[in-house]
C-alpha cells in the first residue's frame, strides 16, 4: 500500500521494529533514560533551549494543551486562518470562553504579516495570537519569520504567539526561539515517521509568565504538572510507551540525516510531484511561491469527483490519497509527500494517477 495521505504516514522499518518492544515500568529509570532522549532530540528540531514536552494525545490535544495553559476565559485571542486548521484552533480557544477575533485569508493563499500586524494594532487587546505553519486542507505553508519581525516590532506589548507546526515540524525549518514563537505544537504521525498517540510541545520562558495568570480549566493537559513530573524523568499519567519506541527509533535516523538534508529531501519531493501532476494538465490548488513541502492539494478535471478517483487509486493501484475538506471535497486530491517517503513512492502515485485519469 502506497499511503499518501498528510498522516499517518508510513513507518520505516526500523521504527516499525521498534514497536514491537516489551512494555516498561513508566514511573522506572529505563523509561526516563527513553523520555529524555527523545526530549532532547526533538529539542534539537524545534531548536530551542527551552521546555519541550511529550504529551500522549493527538495533535489537536497539544493545540488544546497549549491553549489551556495560557488562556483565561474572556481573553482578546487574534487567530490568523487559511483553511480548516486554522479554523479549528480559533475553535478550541472558543470553546474555553476566549474573545475569538478571526483573521481569515482565502484558501490557497498564505497569510500576510503586514495584514497580521494591522489586525494587531486594531485589536490592542489581544493577548494570544495564533498561526498554523502549514495547512494541510489546502496545501499552503505560512511563511512565518516575517511574521516574526512584525513581533517583535511591537516589543513587549506583542501578544504570546502559539503555532500550529503538526504537519510542519520535522520537514520544514522553524527556529523556535530565533523566530521568538511561544509554544510550538507538533505530532508524531506526521513528519515524524512514528504512529499517532503522541504530541509535542515547546514553551517559552515568557509562555509560562501567561501561564501562571491564566484560569481555563485544565486537568490532564495541566502543564505545571507535566513540567514537575519530567523533571523525574516520568510522565503524569500512563504514556504511550510503543509510540516513544517507534519515536526515539525515527528520532534517530532523522537525526543522522539532519535536519539541512531533511528540509531539501522535502522540497525536492514536493517539486517533483507539482511537476509530474502539471504534466497531467492538472491544476494546483496552492502558487508555487506557498506550496507546502509536505503535502500538495490539486484540482480533479472539472468532469470527475475526488471521491471517485480516490476510490479507484486504492483499489486498483493500492495508492491511498485524501479528498479536499468542506466545500473543496470533491474538487480536490491532496497528496503527502513527509516523512518516510520516496521519489519512487511519488513516481508510483503519479503513475497510478495517470491510469485513472486517462480511463
């Protein structure tokens, strides 16, 4: 099976080996030996100095976590969207009681910063300002270090800024504390090369200054407690243990690929598969100057249903794709291309593609 969808996304060999490990006691010194390493690994890929957590949850529970830690209800929140993801984290901030002032770009395009920076100054108040890296629904990478220099423009009035990077760490370069971002979310299934189960968090000195004023609810993402409890090499309740093996195994070949070489194999990927699909004389969603290096959203012939092709790739060329999302959903195929993925496995989609257009 030729999974390309923007997650899960297949698993190398040696993490599906890894897997398949006997369990551990969590609150023992062989699993702290397994959490640190792991912290310090994906340390190094947000680069930065500060905290970075593993949750055990989904990447939508991170953007939770963060925003719980550090939101009071009634709080002014900016959340900049260009698609569905960033639709959804204005959701979750909603629904723990924020003051939700939405920023919306058309689907296809990326965010402005001078427009960012504008909203920021005609709402003064706003305390949160939240940004997704790299919309999956439609194929777009924010570029987000103009984003950064609008911030720090405003020096210490700016508001805390989270991003959403689930689909984008691990592929794409976002220097954490050069860009000056506050908490960073990310999750295993994507670039990552590991199963779902996972999520992960970087915060801020200055992150954990909000959290201490902020009064959401907070429980199992409470995290004071993860913070106090990973300082005993251990976790606050039962971790996903097989998900840390598979991730400490993908961890350490990303590692010995680098994180310059990872950032190029992505792109190179992305450009070889916008080249072959327009020589389908199909249509990308997404200008070639905002295309995601992970994952590519096209336009289906205006005669045929996503669904449709969909279902035919996986059953007659065992290649599995994602339709679009709302509106988009049976105008558009969205194609990954992150994590354990291959010129061939590309070259295998394109292939299967062409068959089922050409039929």
């Amino acid at each position: 099976m030729n999974l390309r969808i923007p997650g899960p996304t297949p698993l190398p060999p040696q993490v599906q080996q890894a897997l398949g490990q006997d369990m551990i006691s969590h609150r023992g010194a062989e699993f702290a030996a397994l959490l640190d390493e792991v912290t310090r690994q994906l340390r190094r890929f947000l680069q930065t100095k500060g905290d970075v957590f593993v949750l055990t949850g989904s990447g939508t529970g991170g953007l939770e976590a963060a925003l719980v830690n550090v939101l009071s209800p009634g709080d002014c929140v900016l959340a900049v969207s260009c698609g569905v993801f960033g639709q959804r984290f204005a959701d979750i901030a909603r629904a723990f009681g924020a003051n939700v002032q939405q920023l919306d770009f058309p689907w296809g395009q990326a965010l402005n910063a001078d427009a960012v920076g504008q909203a920021l100054r005609r709402y003064p108040d706003t305390r949160v300002l939240l940004t997704t890296h790299n919309e999956t629904s439609t194929g777009v990478l924010n570029d987000l270090a103009p984003l950064a220099s609008v911030l720090r423009s405003l020096g210490t009035s700016r508001p805390l800024w989270l991003v959403d990077a689930v689909s984008s760490l691990g592929a794409v370069e976002l220097p954490m504390d050069k860009w000056g971002c506050d908490l960073v979310i990310s999750a295993s299934q994507k670039a990552w090369m590991a199963p779902p189960g996972l999520a992960f968090i970087g915060v801020s000195a200055r992150a954990w200054e909000f959290g201490a004023q902020a009064r959401c609810p907070r429980f199992y993402w409470d995290l004071d407690s993860v913070r106090r409890y990973a300082a005993k090499g251990q976790t606050p309740f039962t971790p996903a243990v097989s998900t840390l093996y598979a991730l400490r195994a993908s961890l350490a070949s990303m590692a010995e690929e680098g994180l310059p070489a990872i950032v190029v194999r992505h792109h190179r990927l992305a450009e070889h598969l916008r080249a072959g699909l327009k020589a389908l004389g199909l249509r990308l969603f997404a200008g070639e100057a905002v295309a995601s290096p992970t994952v590519t959203a096209t336009y289906v012939p205006h005669e045929m249903l996503a669904t449709v092709v969909q279902q035919r790739l996986v059953v007659e060329h065992g290649v599995v794709v994602a339709t679009g999302q709302g509106a988009l959903k049976e105008k558009l195929l969205r194609i990954a291309h992150m994590g354990y993925c291959s010129m061939e496995d590309v070259d295998h989609m394109l292939k299967a593609l062409r068959s089922v257009l050409q039929q």
